[in-house]
C-alpha cells in the first residue's frame, strides 16, 4: 500500500501528488529515481535478465544451436538428455535444445507484433475516448472494448483463430501466414485492454492544471494530447505493455499447444509441448519439460520486468 | 469547577514510576520515564503536555496496550487495589473495557467500519456484563439515551460512517460506559471535533462523572480543555512529569517554568494582553533518551542554570496536593511576573 | 430501503450490461464471418457440388443478410435454443448442458481451495512475526502466473498420475461411478487452477490485511477488552476481505482460460473442452454458443462481485 513506501522527493511531482509544474515524470530527476529504484530491486533485474537472455536467443538462434532443428533422426529417437543432445531429443529424434532455441525467434516475433498491434490499435483508441471522456464517443469506443474484454485472453484467441483456420489465406500477392494470423488475432484481442489502460491514464492527467494551462493558451486538443498528456501518462502505458508481453507469450504458446498457432515445420514451445503430451505417460519428460520451462521463464521475465517496472516508476500503485 | 472529592483510603488508580520505553534504531527511547500519580474515584485528572510528552503512552500502558517493541520496563500500576503488571492476559482483557474503558481520539476511526453500531456496543456489553442478546440490546439503548442520542434505535443499525463524528463520539462513550467501567481514560476526546460539539462532549463526560462516580483521566494537548474539566493536573514533557496538583493552582500559580510557558502559549489563559503575538516555547520536544542527564526541559528553559544540566529534579511536594520537579521552583515563585518571558 | 437501493443499484447494472451483452452476442456469432469460405462446406465436406451447398445454406438460413442472420440466431438465444451443432447435430443447448456441470465443478472446488489456503496464509502472514520474505512471496505469487497451466498438468500427471498414480492420469469419471474416483479425476485439474491465483489472493489479502490491523479501531477493539482472535479474524478479515474480493473477481477470466486449456490436457469433458473440439471439427454454432456464454457468465459474475462488494461494504450504497 502506498502509505508503506517511504516519499521520495523526486515523486512529489504532479504526477503522483501535488500540483508542481517544476517537475514533471519526464524530467530527469523522476527517471534518475525510477532507474534507481529499478536497480536496486532484485527481482526486476532478474526479469530485466531474462528478457535480455531471451531477446539475444532469438537473434542469435542460429548461432546457438547445436543441431538442425529439424533434422530427423529416428533412430536417436526419445533420447534422454546427454552431451551430444542437452535437451535430449523427441519423437522423431529432433534435437529439442535446438528447436527451443529457435522457437525463442518465433516467441518474440509474435510477442513484439501483438504488443506492437496492440498499442498501435489501443493506444489511439483510449487516447481519444480519454480525451473526450463522458462524451458519446467515449461511450461508444469504451462499451465495443467491453465486448473484447468481457472474453478472457486466451479464449477470445482460441475462438477467434479456430473460425479463421490455420490454412494460409492469400490476399492478392501476399500469403498471411500462421504466424502473422496469430499476431493479427492476438493484437485484436490485446487492443481494447490496452485503450483502457490507456484511457484511464488519459482521464487522470486531464484535469491537471499543466493541462489547463496549455489549453487557456489556445492549444488544441490534438496539440494537448500529444504533447501534454500522453508524454504524462506514458507510466502506466509502459507497465502494462511489459505485462501484455508476458500476456502475448502465454497466448501464443497456449494457441500452438492447440494445434491452431504456430504450424509446423516451424517449431514453437507449445506445440513441442503438444507433441510430447502423449510420451509423458512413458516416462519421457525431457520431451515436456524443457520446452515448459522455456515459456515459464520468458513469463517469468517479462512479468517480473513489469512488476519491477510498476514499482520503479509509480511507487504509489506498487505493493 | 468541581471541588475535588475527598480522597479516599484507597485510590481508584495509581501509577508509581511508570516507565516505558521503545527501542529504536539503536538507541531506547524512554517514551514515559518515571511518572507517578493517583486519581481518586470520581476525580478527573487531566494529563497534559505537547505531542510526544508521553501523555498518550501513559494511558496506553495503563491498559497495558504499548505495542511491541515498545514495553513497561518498571513501575507500578494499581487498579482498585490490584496489580495490572502481574494479571494474566485473560483477567487484563476484562479490566480492558470493564473495569477501565478507553475514549479515542479518533471517534470515526474507532468504530469498525463494516460493523453497526448495535453490532459494536451489544457485543462489547455482552463480553462485559455476560448478558443475553435482547438485554444487551436494551442496555444499548439505554446507554444511547444516556449519552443524549435521539432515535437511539435507528442509530443501532447505522454503520459508523453515517453518524457526525460527534456522534461517534457519543457512541464511543456508551460503549465505553455500558460495562459500568469505574476509570475511563478519554485521550484527546474532543480534539478531533469542533467546538461546540467540544463543550457537548466534555459536559457528558462531566455529568456521568457525576451520576456515576467514574474516574475520569482526561488526556489533551489543550490545557484550557483541561481546566474546564479536571480537578487535578499532570503535566508532563518528553515522558517526564514536570508539575501536578488542583488545576486552578496549577493554572494560577504554575511553579514549574515548562507550565508557565505552556500557559503562555495558551491565548485565552496566560498570554499578557499587552503582547500581540502568542509566545512559543523555543526548541522542540528532544526525544528523551539515556543521554539525557538533568532536568529534560533544561535545553529549552530560559531560568536554567548549571545545576539544572547536572542532575535530574524530583519531584517536590508543594503547597495542597501539588508538587513539582524544578530545581529553581522555590526560587522562581518569589518573582513570578519576571516568569512569563521566554528565552528566545 | 436498503434493499431497494440495492435492488435499483443491481437492476441499473444489469441495464448498462445490455449493449455489452449484446455486443458479446454480436462478436461470437460474427465468428461464422471469419470462417474461410461457406461455413456449411465443413459439413458437407470438400466434394460437395455448388447447389448442395446452396440448398444446405438455404436450410439453415445462411442465404440471408448477416444481421437477419444474427437477430434470428439471437432471438433464438434467448430462448436458449443455439442451433444444432453441424457436426453431430446434438442440440448445441444439449451438448453444453452435459458439459457445464464439470467447468463448474472444476472452477468452484478450484475457489474452495484457493480460499481456504490464502485466507490463513494471508492472515498468518499479516499477523505473525515471523514472515517469509516479501521477495520470496512475491516470486511465488510471479510463478503462480508464469507457469503455464497446460505445462503444469503434463507434469504433475506424470508425477501424480503415472509415477505416484495417486491421482487419474487424465479421463473424466463421473460422480455416479463413486466419489472417490471421481475426486481423483477432477482433483490435480483443480489444485492446478487453485495454484494461478492462491499467490496473487494471498498477497492482496496480506497486504489488506496490514492495511487494516494498522487502523484505530483494532487498537480500540483492544482497549475494549476484545480477544486478539476475534479481531484479527473478524474484525480486520471483513474489512479486509472487501478489496480482496474485486482481485478474486478478476481471477475469474485467468481460471475460465485456465479450465478450457486443463480440460483439454486432462481430457475432461467441460465447456473448454466442448469449445476446443468444436475448433478442431470447425463446429462454427457450437463456437458461437459457448463464446457467448463464457462472455456472457464472466460479464455477469464481475457484476455478482461488484454487488457482494457494496453488500458487504455498508460504505458503499447506491
């Protein structure tokens, strides 16, 4: 709760308290905080770590892996892990050390595109309703978000990915690929969330008197909004992206284990967890549990970066 | 102004060296240092001093509620002739709230929000007095009535936050008074309220006094509150007692220098009608630790001398119930009108 | 008086929810629209000619214009009559009604136990001294979120149920055939559930509750003669329990997502699983009829919650 957290001076800012136009969030002094709260909290560079670790996987995955990662070997086949096969391998004798390294491109691939589709579908959206918040246009954009977020996540996903189908359906001279299809539908999903976020970060900037200010000296409310409020309410903006990438990851892997995600011949951790669903019973865990801890660190990591997040930059909303 | 009682053989309270202290940091900060008094029944005694004086811990130790690591390190406590310090935990919870009750500062915090009044007071009467649910009940109204609330039985199935904070406070006091308590130790009961709910309060509190013959100890920071109601007075500063005795010679002849700055401070009371501005006692309340050596005011005191740094003063009888712990008391009596000023 | 200000209250809820709920009606039937090609061609399959096609579309309306379509499906809906399903042609009414008793079944012992472990930790924690670090619960409570639940059932069911087999390593074993076997066919699906949110409740309820026990009238309670027990556990647990119960209503959505994907890895026969096989056979009614009442029990449980929250809280009236 807020009362626990000791006043920082840098965050008696207007932001978080009284009405001080001598500092605001973006200046110096509230990020210099921000970033030494950030580096003294243990588990936020842990998650920071894990995110570093996983984006470096991804581009460098073909530099990490051992094997093809689709290379067929059935006569090394449900191997245990050993020094030729970390992870050891799975039903047809493909290196699971490897596809789990490549798996890592497609995991962020479609992370950064939902939570990038995202914002740039729901940030508009809830920056707008915000804006004009009470209006009819307030209600309109935020009773259709409702609609989206009265569905859980996954959920939504899974309905929506099985009407479209996992064939590949070709506009014109493009072919939208699975993964492109999961990136669309995740990002849909997404938005109306993220408008909210954004729109009730909006609201509570609006009646600051920074705002009033600008407006009194004839700004628009395009020129207010951009330049005024969104830089202002960019903090809960920020944290709630870090949790959607987690929200993304989770998504993605959970349409894959379904068999409606990522398709093969492209590996992916949940549809390798899948596949070994049915070699649990013969004792084969290898098969699952790498695959398995791979999604629940890239989680883990983004969940703690934005726990850390949230703790550094509003201390008051942390705990 | 009441005339105080005659005392009795046998005092309703009494506190002898009383210390309490809370370790922090380091360092123990000896919140009540060696403070002693007697409250007969029917009496008010109003304890008075700055924010950190130690008033507020004095009447939480007497219910023996300092929380941890705060703790009695010494001292006596003896209500109605029995030793609070050596009671089990079971027999201390029955004095809390039947034998010795508790007013609160905060009315509107003190009640459970969640709770209707009816809940609160029926229970805390049923703990007390071992009675049924509908005689409970009835005993609430009829307490209800006592502290003057109009439509008591409406009131029983409202939740806190829809009463004033006067009334509040007036539930407060029927909850305090329905277990037949014979102490009530009422800590700032009306500071949080406004004036004219201020005089209600404190002439409930009187009259049950009366009807009742409930010792009252009347804990504020506002001395002049204090001399509407008390018979007698103990000042206390940074955990030590400064002065006690009958309020109207305290207030008239105050010996000690902290009192008489204290009255000074007061407006209505002892500011000179010559000075515009209210004096302040310069310096703050110190936080009295080991180190401390002499009188504690000394830092503060515009009559210190040497001696006063060197040993702490005790407390000395004077004139009718009074005493006090100057060095200087005695000396400084001879010429009261020089007393007034303050070091600045 | 009370009451009918609650009632208003509820009635004035239920009103706003209207556009929602039919947005939500909206958005799962439009689901046919996404469907690459005649929804109909599943059904027939692939060799079926053009005019079998046009005749079966004919049949079930799907000549008509979309929202001739939706408003005749909708009317229809609420009535609870959802269609056939296209691949078994079981009444898709039917077909949820055998399947909503096990996603309840799953979801309420799933709150159950989540309860009855995070209020005495939550408590535990709050009132005794000797705490675990606040790191190391708050890394619990990030693994509770972070694990994936379908991971977690393949794992425990080869621990659990192959290894140990103190529990049914999958398959559904309905009540009739015996309680105990049926507790361990919905047991570890359950704990699994529990364990999403058991940190996240119990943090928010430690936390509330050191928010409460810190407030006056605790102390005042004490000064009363009140016993420690009963303050902790009544006094501060109601009040606590207020802010708590708005997290529990947000968990729900984490433990619907939650059912559908362990319905799935233990093959038990719940909504979940009806909606994840009604994706595979591409059963688009079937899709429609459970998206809308999943969206339409989640709309309406957080309002449940919102009214037990200003029940509860007297603070609160409308």
């Amino acid at each position: 709760m807020a009362h626990m957290t000791t006043p920082d001076p840098a965050l008696t800012t207007d932001k978080f308290g009284t009405l001080d136009d001598e500092s605001r969030p973006e200046h110096t002094g509230f990020l210099a905080g921000a970033l030494r709260r950030f580096r003294r909290n243990t588990l936020a560079m842990v998650g920071l770590l894990l995110v570093i670790l996983l984006i470096g996987t991804a581009i460098f995955a073909p530099m990490l892996t051992t094997h093809d990662p689709n290379a067929i070997a059935i006569a090394d086949r449900l191997t245990g892990p050993s020094a030729t096969y970390w992870f050891g391998t799975d039903n047809l004798g493909r290196d699971i050390f490897s596809r789990v390294i490549v798996s890592a491109r497609v995991t962020v691939t479609v992370g950064f595109g939902m939570v990038t589709l995202a914002m740039v579908v729901g940030l508009p959206l809830g920056a707008v309703a915000g804006l004009y918040g009470g209006s009819w246009i307030d209600e309109v954009i935020m009773r259709s978000c409702d609609v989206f977020i009265a569905f859980p996540t996954v959920i939504l996903a899974i309905a929506i990915m099985g009407a479209v189908g996992t064939q590949p359906i070709d506009i014109g001279p493009f072919t939208i690929g699975n993964v492109a299809k999961v990136i669309v539908v995740g990002g849909i999903v997404l938005a109306p969330r993220f408008a909210r976020v954004v729109r009730s970060s909006v609201l509570k900037e609006r009646p600051m008197d920074y705002v009033e200010a600008a407006r009194s000296v004839g700004a628009s409310d395009k020129f207010v909004l951009v330049h005024e409020i969104l830089p202002n309410s960019i903090v809960p903006i920020v944290i709630q992206a870090s949790y959607y990438f987690a929200t993304a990851v989770l998504t993605e892997a959970a349409l894959s284990f379904l068999g409606i995600g990522v398709q093969p011949p492209q590996p992916s951790w949940g549809q390798m967890l899948s596949q070994s669903q049915a070699y649990i019973f013969g004792g084969d865990w290898w098969f699952s549990v790498f695959p398995g801890l791979a999604i629940f660190f890239a989680m883990v990591g983004f969940n703690l970066l934005g726990d850390g997040l949230r703790d550094a930059l509003d201390p008051r909303g942390a705990r | 102004m009441t005339v105080a009682p005659l005392t009795p053989p046998q005092p309703l309270l009494e506190v002898s060296n009383l210390c309490v202290d809370f370790p922090s940091e380091g360092h123990t900060v000896f919140a009540v240092d060696d403070v002693s008094f007697t409250l007969a029944q029917g009496e008010i005694t109003g304890l008075v001093g700055e924010s950190g004086s130690g008033k507020s811990v004095t009447s939480m130790a007497i219910l023996r509620l300092i929380q941890p690591p705060g703790k009695i390190r010494s001292g006596k406590l003896r209500f109605e002739g029995q030793d609070l310090l050596t009671l089990d935990d079971d027999a201390m919870r029955r004095v809390r709230g039947g034998g010795i009750a508790m007013i609160s500062q905060n009315p509107a915090n003190s009640l459970n929000p969640v709770m209707t009044v009816g809940d609160q007071l029926t229970r805390v009467i049923r703990l007390h007095l071992g009675l049924s649910r509908q005689e409970a009940y009835e005993e609430a109204l009829r307490g209800l009535r006592q502290v003057e609330i109009h439509s008591p039985e409406r009131r029983m199935v409202q939740y806190p936050h829809e009463l004033s904070g006067g009334m509040c406070q007036r539930v407060m006091i029927a909850m305090a008074m329905a277990p037949k308590p014979r102490l009530i130790i009422a800590d700032e009961p009306t500071t949080a309220l406004d004036v004219t709910v201020q005089k209600q309060i404190i002439h409930l509190l009187d009259q049950l006094r009366q009807r009742h013959g409930v010792g009252v100890i009347f804990v504020s920071h506002d001395i002049a509150v204090v001399s509407q109601i008390a018979d007698k007075v103990l000042v206390l500063y940074a955990g030590r007692a400064m002065e006690q005795g009958l309020v109207n010679q305290v207030l008239t002849a105050p010996r000690h220098p902290y009192t008489r700055a204290l009255l000074a401070s007061m407006p209505y009371l002892g500011a000179s009608k010559l000075r515009q501005r209210v004096p302040v006692i310069p310096g703050h309340v110190p936080n009295p630790t080991a180190a401390i050596k002499g009188c504690i005011f000394a830092p503060r005191c515009a009559h210190r001398i040497d001696a006063c740094t060197a040993e702490r003063p005790v407390m000395v009888p004077v004139g009718n119930q009074g005493a006090v712990a100057c060095l200087r008391a005695e000396e400084l009596a001879e010429a009261p009108s020089r007393l007034t000023g303050v070091r600045i | 008086m009370q009451i009918s200000a609650l009632g208003r209250y509820i009635i004035k809820r239920l009103l706003l929810l209207i556009p929602v709920l039919l947005g939500v009606s909206l958005l799962s039937f439009s689901l046919i629209k996404l469907a690459p090609g005649s929804a109909v061609t599943y059904m027939l399959g692939d060799q079926a000619s053009e005019a079998m096609v046009r005749a079966l579309e004919r049949q079930l309306n799907l000549d008509q214009p979309f929202f001739t379509q939706y408003f005749s499906w909708l009317a229809n809906a609420l009535q609870g009559e959802f269609g056939m399903s296209f691949v078994t042609q079981i009444p898709i009414t039917e077909l949820i009604a055998q399947r909503l008793a096990v996603t309840l079944e799953l979801s309420v012992i799933a709150i159950v136990i989540t309860l009855l472990i995070a209020i005495p930790l939550g408590v535990a924690a709050a009132t005794k001294q000797n705490r675990l670090p606040d790191h190391t619960v708050r890394f619990i409570a990030v693994a509770g979120v972070s694990i994936p639940d379908f991971w977690s059932g393949i794992i425990l069911i080869f621990l659990l149920g192959v290894q140990f087999q103190w529990v049914a390593p999958g398959g559904y074993t309905p009540i009739s055939e015996g309680l105990l076997p049926h507790l361990r066919s919905v047991i570890l699906p359950a704990c699994i559930l529990a364990f999403i949110n058991l940190a996240l409740i119990t943090r928010m309820l430690r936390a509330s509750m050191l928010d409460v026990l810190s407030q006056n009238f605790i102390q005042a309670g004490r000064s009363f003669g009140i016993a420690e027990r009963e303050l902790v556990w009544r006094d501060a647990l109601k009040n606590a329990f207020i802010p708590t119960l708005t997290v529990i209503g947000l968990t729900i959505g984490i433990m619907l997502s939650g059912a559908v994907m362990l319905e799935t890895v233990f093959s038990l026969p719940g909504l979940g699983k009806l909606l994840v096989d009604a994706v595979f056979q591409r059963d688009i009614p079937v899709l429609q009829a459970v998206l809308t009442l999943i969206g339409c029990f989640y709309v309406l449980v957080n309002l449940f919650i919102d009214v037990g929250y200003s029940m509860l809280d007297p603070r609160i009236r409308f």
